[in-house]
C-alpha cells in the first residue's frame, strides 16, 4: 500500500496522462492538490514515455495499470485526461470493484458514427496502412494531420500510430453506460479536440457522474485552470 493510504486513509490517486506526457505542464496542478492534502501518482504510460515493441489496444493498457495497482490493499481513484480517460473508463469497467471515485477530464473515448469525428478515423487509418507509399507529398501529410486535428500523431512512431487506432476502434465497445463509480466529468469549454458534446453524452451515459464546465479552458483545463480544475477535484474526492 503506499504511504499515503496509510496517513491519509483515503484510496491512492493515480493520474492517467493524454498522448503526451510532460511532468513541467502537470506539476502546477499536482501542486493543488497536494495543498488539499492530496498525494497523486502521476503514471508513466507506455508507448507515450518510453517505446513499446509492439502495438497495444486497449486491454493492453488495463492490463498494464492492474497490473501497477494490484496489490493496493482498498480501491483506488482515477483522474484520467484524454486518452487517459478513455484508459481509467476501460479499467473501472473491467474491475469494478477497484474504482472508488472516477475523474475524467476532457476524456477520448466516446464512439462517433457522424462526421467530423469519423473523418478522424478513416484519416487514421489511412495514415496507417499506406504511410509513406501513398502519401509522398509532405502537404498531403500535413493535411490529413489536420484534419485529424492530433498534432502529436505526425511524430509519433509507427506502433504508436497503430496503438491510436486500436484505441479509437475500441471505442466502439466501450460501455460507458455501464461504469458505476462516482464520477465527475470536467471540461473546458472551448475544446476542439474532444469537443464539449462528449462530455455530456459521457454524463448521460454514467448513471452517477456530474458534469462541471470550464468557461475560458480547452482541451486541458488543468494546465491552464489548474487551481480551479484541482479545486473541483479536491471538493469531489
């Protein structure tokens, strides 16, 4: 059990990053919450820090993080951001009983059969099976990156190209409706990414989830509003 559990008796905090992963952008809002006397763990996602050898789904991801909070002796909180939401949804699906309190903030993970979203997928997947053999020209490239508005996809490697579309595909599955933990869902308004319609679709779906708006944020509201998004945290958990 980590130390905190102990001192605190309250269910370890484990935070689930997006596509990327910078310990600099993350510490103001970790620094909140320790104020509220709250002591996250801030993991490290495979394949977003360090290179996996090959691509993951996402099972692969729920098994990973059980497999980090396994021998906690009570249940466990998640805050999970973007994808990292669409991980921490998965994991309190599949384990139930593990989650006490669920945080998503601007979460991936909500199925699209409807244009933009589902350009996004196609782009993907174009992208992924005929790469560099089809699109040769570097505007051609850049524009079915922005079409399917993830920056971080036009770097990333070859399994993680794959892994984003495993991830994407397995939305279709996901049954968010049938989460049960206490959940609130927190959003920035002005999102272009995952837009503030998934937010209220994943709050109509969790039976037990409220939903809280962040008027001036985007896609991540505790880089830019970390007080407020921590405070909000801090109230819930």
């Amino acid at each position: 059990m980590r130390k905190s559990s102990i001192l605190n008796h309250q269910p370890s905090i484990y935070i689930l990053h997006g596509w990327t992963y910078s310990l600099e952008k993350w510490s103001p809002f970790i620094a909140h919450l320790k104020q509220s006397k709250l002591n996250p763990v801030l993991l490290k996602i495979p394949g977003l820090t360090k290179k996996i050898e090959n691509p993951w789904t996402l099972e692969d991801y729920v098994d990973w993080l059980f497999n980090i909070v396994k021998n906690e002796t009570g249940s466990i909180n998640l805050i999970g951001h973007s994808n990292g939401g669409r991980i921490a949804m998965a994991f309190a699906l599949k384990y139930q009983d593990k989650i006490s309190k669920l945080v998503l903030i601007d979460s991936a993970g909500v199925f699209h059969d409807k244009l933009p979203l589902k350009v996004k997928r196609v782009v993907f997947k174009a992208i992924a099976k005929t790469g560099r053999k089809f699109l040769s020209s570097k505007t051609a490239k850049n524009l079915l990156y922005f079409l399917a508005r993830e920056t971080d996809y036009k770097d990333a490697s070859e399994n993680m190209k794959k892994t984003m579309i495993n991830l994407m595909e397995a939305d279709k599955t996901l049954e968010i409706e049938k989460i049960l933990a206490s959940t609130i869902i927190i959003w920035g308004r002005k999102d272009s990414i995952t837009p503030l319609s998934d937010a209220k679709i994943l709050n109509q779906k969790i039976i037990n989830s409220k939903l809280y708006i962040i008027n001036n944020a985007r896609h991540s509201p505790q880089f830019t509003n970390p007080e407020e998004t921590a405070g909000i945290i801090s109230n819930f958990l």
